[in-house]
C-alpha cells in the first residue's frame, strides 16, 4: 500500500468525537475520502462540515452493539466508493467502576461495543479485504490493553480481547495482503471519561484529573497518521504513562504495587 493518503478511502468509526473526529481531520487533510460512522447523525454531520473536501465524505450512522447492521453497512460502503483502504477501528466507550460494585450488564455492554462490535464489522470487511488482495484495519485500543489498572477492569479485558483477536488475524491473513496496526493511546483529552460507564451502567459525567492535561486528540492523531503511512504493526501514543509498559516488562512486582497506589482518574 502506498505511504500516500490521496485518494485513499478510510473507515473510521467513533467518528463523532474525540480522537476519532481528530483522526478524520487529519486523514482529510491529506487528501483521503471518508466514511464517518458512530451513532449520533448530527454530530456526524458536524464533523463533516469541518472536513476539507466536505461533501466526498460519507456519513454512515452505526451502533457498534447491533452487529446486525454490519452487512448493510459495509454493502453501502462498497455502492458508494467501491473500494476500501483503511478501516478505523475507534468507536467504544470506557469504565469507571470497581469490580465489586459494577453490573454484570455492565460488563456486557462494554465487551458487546468494544469487541465483539468491532469484531462483527471486521468479519464483514475481511472478505472484501481479501478479494481487492489489500487492507489495513487500524485498531484503537487503550494503553490499558498492555497495562490494566483499577476502575476499569471490563474495558481493559475489552482491549487486551481486541490485541488478541487483531495480532492472530494479521498473522492468518499476511499472506493475503492485509496488515494490521494496533494503536494504544495513553491519557488523551476527550471526553471518554464523562462518557465512561459506572457500576450501574450510568455515565461518569465528569472528566478525570488526568485528562484535563493530557495530550490533545489532534497531537495524537497526528501520531496516529505517521505510524500508518510508516506501515507500523504496532505503536504506543502516550506522555509519561508510557514508562509502566517498561516497568511491567522488567518490574512486575514493583509495578503492581505502584499501580494499586496510583491515581488513575
């Protein structure tokens, strides 16, 4: 696949906010035509708006938990452009609740949007992927796919889930021409901690310390782009929070007893 972006056709999904409007601007600035996927259509609508080359883009509406709908949404995908390049995996929602106190539906509904959400659209891309000989799923999971902390033990075993399915399926479908490149960003200034489930399945509806001065989601989606251009398999978005993969990798004793002290909101 070519390093360049012009002409490309990316799939992003989480579209409507956060890293994944961040990651649509920047994929737009370079020249590639979009589908711009999540629930809410308005909000879709307004990041389109604020793309350059506004009207090459498609808004596609798309609950991650009704994987019924990927068919339908992916067949309108091939209408439109007739090609797909690069699919984003960006949408989920995270956690804010300790295990104890936290509904097991809870548990579900994290495990059905983060992973079995992205793993029903990515079923439905893979033949279509396989057939052009070509396609990148570019996969957003969290730094606490490597590093689980507390408050957010469903979302992190949604995560470490998707590490696992996407390293296998890159290794079954090399050969075939697609590659895979897990992203895992550390604390980014959006609004997924305001969005984050508690135990009861509400949203936090406050942001976390730690993001109020975290790294901006332009910053990282700009980070994003250049890992994808250089045909990364892997990369690590992240400030200082980074150096926990390091300590778990040649401390694991000490980095847990760090962790169940750290403050992780």
């Amino acid at each position: 696949m070519s390093n360049s972006l012009a002409g490309k056709i990316v799939w992003i999904t989480g579209a409507s906010s956060g890293i994944g409007e961040a990651v649509a601007k920047s994929f737009a600035r370079r020249g590639a035509r979009l589908v711009l996927s999540a629930r809410r259509e308005a909000e879709l609508e307004r990041v389109r708006e604020t793309l350059v080359n506004a009207q090459q883009h498609l808004i596609l509406p798309l609950d991650l938990a009704d994987s019924g709908a990927m068919p339908a949404a992916v067949q309108a995908v091939r209408e439109r452009f007739g090609g797909l390049d690069i699919l984003v995996h960006n949408g989920g929602i995270s956690q804010r609740s300790r295990v104890a106190d936290t509904d097991l539906a809870v548990d579900r509904r994290i495990m059905e949007v983060n992973f079995f959400g992205t793993v029903a659209l990515t079923k439905e891309v893979l033949p279509w992927f396989r057939e052009q000989g070509e396609g990148r799923f570019v996969v957003i999971t969290s730094l606490v796919g490597e590093l689980p902390t507390p408050l957010r033990s469903a979302y992190s075993a949604s995560k470490h889930a998707l590490h696992g399915f996407f390293e296998s399926l890159g290794a079954e479908e090399y050969d075939n021409g697609l590659r895979v490149t897990l992203v895992m960003p550390g604390f980014v200034r959006t609004q997924v901690s305001v969005n984050a489930l508690t135990a009861d399945g509400s949203a936090q509806g406050s942001m976390d310390d730690a993001q109020l001065s975290a790294m901006p989601a332009e910053e990282c989606a700009e980070r994003l782009l250049k890992a994808v251009q250089q045909g990364r398999d892997q990369v690590i978005i992240a400030g200082r929070e980074k150096a926990g993969v390091y300590l778990k990798r040649w401390s694991p004793p000490l980095y847990r007893r760090l962790i169940r002290k750290m403050k992780v909101t």
